[in-house]
C-alpha cells in the first residue's frame, strides 16, 4: 500500500445540470468504496482518493435533490490550472528574528536548504534569511559596537560561543559597549577599555580583574578551567556579566558576531505565494530573481513551507474523471493542465484529446446516471438508498421523466430499480423536482438562460444552446418573457454567433425556441422546415437538444457550407 494520498477531482460540465452534479457524486462514492474493498482485502491500493466537485452554480432542481437526500453541494471548482498547492510544498515553517545567525547556517546545514523564512511567535512571515545573507553578515562585522546596534540577546552569545553564564541575566540582551579583546597587559588595557564595553580575556587574573574594575558590562573568560571567587564576586557587585567558555580569545572573536539575530539581516521585501497562486505567475516570478527558495503563506501571511525553483520540475497534475461530458468548451477551465483519468458520458463524442489511454464509457442512454447505476451493478457494490435517491432524479431530470426521445429502456429500469432502493414513488419524486426546477423567484434573464447552456464549436462557428424544461405552462411562459428581451445581447457580448434558447413543456412534449445572432431565423427553418417569426419558433414534439435540436442544426450547417 502507498503511504501518499491522492485526490482525484470528479467533475460535470459547467452550468452543471442535476445529471452532472449526483453522477460526480455518485462515481466518487463508486471510486472510493471500490478502494475501501480492495483495502480490507488486502489488495494493492494507488492511493486514489475520489472527490465531487462541480464547475460552476447548480440550480434549484438540483439544489433540491441534493437537500432532499441530504448531501451536502459539492466543492466548486472553476479552474483546475497547476496551482502552489499541487507542488511538493517542503514544510519548514521559519525561525524566530532572535535565532542567532549560527543557529541558522547550522539549520540550513543540516536540512541543506539555502534559505529560511523568519516569523513571529504565531509564524506570520517576517521575512527570510538566506545563505548569502549570512556571509554577508560575517564579512560585514567590523563594527567594534556591532553586539550593542544588534541589540544581541545574551542567551545567543552563551550558545554561539558554548558558555556557561556565571553572573548576569540570560534572558538579557546587549544594549551598550564595544567588543574589545584583552589580550594585552593591564596598563594596556586602561587605555582601550572604556566603561561598559564588552571584553574578551584569558585565563590571567589580572586581565579579569582589570576588565571589571574598568567597567566593563561584560566579561567573557576564555579557556577557563576555573574562575576565582574574588572574580566572582567582584563581578556580581560592579553588575558585571561573566561568562567562562572553553574556547581560546580567538575563536571567540571569530564566533560572537554570530550571536547576531538574524533578524538584522533578513531580505523583508519577500516575493512570497499562498497555495491558490497559479504555477504560470509563479514561474514568471521565480525568473526575475536569484535565490531559489519562496516562502508559501495563507491568507494571513502565516507560513506553511517553502517552494523552490526544482519543484517545478516534479510538478504533480490535478487529476480529474470527467462525467456528463466530453468536450472541452464544457470542461472546467485549465483542464488542459491536468490529467484526466475517466470520462464517462452519454452524449455524442467531442473533440477531447488525452495524452494516453484512458477509462473512456460512452453509452447511448438518457442519462448519465444511468451509465453509473450499471457500474455499480457490475463491481458488485451495493447502491445505499441516499445514492439511489441521486441516480434515480438524474435519470428523472434528464429523461424529462421517460418523455425525452434519448430516453432508453435501461434509463426506465434503472429508475425503477433504484426507486425501490431509494424507497420513493417515482411520479411524486419527479412532480417536487420539477416544481422545484421551475421556481423563478429571485432569477435573472442571465440565470434562466445560464441555468443549463452548453456551448458548440462546428466549422469555425461558435454556438450557445440553452434550455429549460417545465412542468406548468405559466412557468415556461414567464421564461419565455424573460429571455425575450435578453437574448438578442448575447452572442456580442459572449462572442457567439448565435445563440438559442429551448423552453420546452414537458406535458405537451414541444419546445418554444427563442433565438438571436446572424443567420439564426435561416439556420432553423433549414432544420426543421419551418417558419420562423419575432424571434420565436414552435417545434412540436422537440424535447431533446441532444438528440433531436443540436443534430437537425448541424445537418443545416452541413448543407449550407
């Protein structure tokens, strides 16, 4: 069994449909049951984790349905573009401005890591340190007072220099003094150590002595086996710090100015991403400069780890299953980044390309659900009544309840046998989802319009078909007025060149087409041998833009070319 998890997004077209939206949940429930059974059997797991997504706004039917079996919306998903998030994200979660800079060279030494984001106590990015900010800091130390600017907390210098505090706070910091190293004779030092200065000296008596009597506000004793007690105390009343380490004066020397917080020299101008930023901003970004490493923070600027320019090489695509559809003017943006598993689809065959073979189910059914019922059957999985329930509205929805010509004899069945497990009458079940699709309150002519349009490429042409089913014909009236007025704006604004609306009556099994763009009034009466006026054409027992509208169009097309 593989340790890593991998999710796989289950996704329908976009203005997804109530087909859409219960098959995406449906497979993923499929997918990750199948996953569960081959785990208790001990069989080889890829790690494959399914999960429904939808691409855009569900409608009301479809917002009923999902309430009325209690599942919850799936996750919207717009755009499925490579994103920070879908890059191996190393989790190294920063320092503290106080970390002196030699616990940060020994951090990136031992993690091999060139850089290291510097946060707050509740890991807000501050900024970051890099390698070549350290060496800098090293060749730039030759301030005597550097320590004091720094503002060096004392705790560093016991850990840089590995010395054991014998009088003084370690919670203290250095706020005054130079560094001055006592090498010399005690008449010598008179004349460079001045009151609160920081001293280095040996293990000589009188070179401890005269640092504290000269005021010193640190005394750091080198090589020291053993500090008198005259020190000692001398120390503790002039409120001199001593600090003993076994290392020589110049070691010492060398080793202090890397007690500086790196808080002194860390970059605050950091070109940082949060997990959304897309891989296209980001390596545009990573090309205009020089170090390797990028913090990746929240919303908050709270550090979650580092990204790096080699990560883009082991970039991980968003795997995606595609159902209800299989053409890319329906697919969710920035599909062509990711990776796509599965299609699985009842309606004609589109122009998707793949990089290698895939799970491809097309079926000529009613219904996409209908194509997932069968699936179910043939893993031996048991449908739970809250999947049947979904199934069963979405050959309802989709079939317009067995009226619509796509509809199959496996559609009918698989409704039947699903309504059993869902324990629900299929005429009721069917009648409240309607009702419920065909509530206007609060819809725009953008809405209605939107509510379920499909957009068709065909010799260079590019067409919008949208349509609506309803119960009642006060509703499909009351869509019809509403779409009226607005269609005509359509194709110019969303660079048609033509666009049709279908309010079709399901009781009288007919469909009013309302239609706008150049050569659309010619293109249906070439179609269905009809007139066409105001706009507005009647075409009696037309029910399915699928199998009855889309193809007479295609066939005018075809003719007029």
């Amino acid at each position: 069994m593989k340790d890593e998890i991998r999710k796989v997004m289950v996704i329908g077209h976009k203005n997804p449909d109530t087909d859409s939206i219960c098959s995406a949940i449906c497979y993923a429930n499929l997918r990750n049951r199948i996953r569960e059974r081959n785990l208790q059997s001990g069989l080889e797991d890829d790690g494959r984790v399914y999960e429904p997504c939808r691409a855009g706004v569900i409608n009301k039917e479809t917002e009923f349905v999902l309430h009325r079996f209690g599942f919850e919306l799936p996750r919207l998903c717009l755009d499925v573009r490579a994103q920070v998030s879908d890059l191996d994200i190393r989790g190294e979660l920063g320092i503290p401005s106080g970390t002196s800079l030699r616990n940060a060279w020994r951090k990136m030494i031992e993690q091999d890591i060139s850089t290291l984001p510097v946060v707050h106590g509740n890991g807000h990015l501050e900024g970051v340190i890099t390698v070549s900010d350290i060496a800098m800091a090293n060749m730039d130390s030759l301030e005597a007072d550097i320590l004091s600017k720094a503002h060096v907390p004392v705790r560093n210098i016991l850990e840089t220099i590995e010395g054991e505090l014998i009088n003084g706070d370690a919670e203290g910091f250095i706020d005054r003094g130079r560094l001055i190293i006592g090498a010399g004779s005690p008449e010598a030092m008179e004349d460079i150590v001045e009151e609160g200065d920081i001293v280095i000296v040996g293990d000589r008596y009188e070179a401890q002595l005269c640092a504290i009597e000269l005021g010193a506000s640190v005394v750091i004793v080198c090589l020291a086996n053993k500090i008198a007690k005259t020190i000692r105390k001398l120390a503790e009343e002039n409120h001199c710090m001593l600090i003993a380490t076994h290392y020589d004066t110049y070691t010492v020397s060398r080793l202090i100015n890397q007690s500086i917080p790196v808080g002194n020299h860390m970059q605050t101008k950091v070109m940082c991403f949060t997990p959304a930023t897309s891989l296209d901003e980001v390596r545009e970004a990573m090309s205009r400069v020089r170090y390797d490493y990028f913090p990746v923070v929240d919303d908050e600027d709270i550090v979650h780890g580092l990204v790096s320019k080699r990560n883009l090489i082991n970039l991980k695509r968003k795997e995606l299953v595609l159902v209800d559809h299989n053409e890319k003017s329906q697919c969710v943006d920035g599909f062509e980044e990711a990776e796509i598993l599965g299609i699985i689809d009842h309606h004609r065959i589109g122009d998707m390309e793949t990089s290698g073979p895939i799970l491809f189910r097309n079926q000529p059914v009613g219904c996409t659900a209908t194509i997932i019922y069968h699936m179910f059957r043939e893993h031996g999985i048991g449908i739970e009544p809250p999947i049947a329930g979904l199934l069963c509205c979405a050959i309802l929805s989709d079939t317009l309840k067995f009226r619509s010509p796509t509809c199959t004899k496996k559609d009918r069945d698989a409704a039947a046998d699903l309504a059993v497990i869902a324990g629900v009458d299929l005429d009721q079940l069917a009648s409240d989802m309607f009702d419920a699709g065909e509530d206007m309150t609060g819809k725009t002519p953008d809405g209605v319009f939107h509510n379920d349009c499909k957009t068709l490429r065909h010799n260079g042409m590019r067409l919008a078909i949208a349509q609506g089913t309803f119960n009642s014909v006060a509703s499909l009236e009351k869509a019809e007025q509403m779409i009226a007025g607005y269609i005509d704006e359509v194709p110019e604004r969303e660079g048609l060149d033509m666009a049709f609306y279908l309010a079709t009556g399901i009781q009288d099994q007919s469909s009013d087409v309302l239609y706008a763009g150049r050569g659309a009034d010619a293109l249906l009466r070439e179609a269905f041998r009809t007139e066409t006026e105001g706009g507005k054409v009647h075409l009696p027992g037309v029910m399915s833009r699928k199998k009855q509208f889309v193809p007479a169009l295609l066939d005018a097309l075809e003719n007029d070319l």
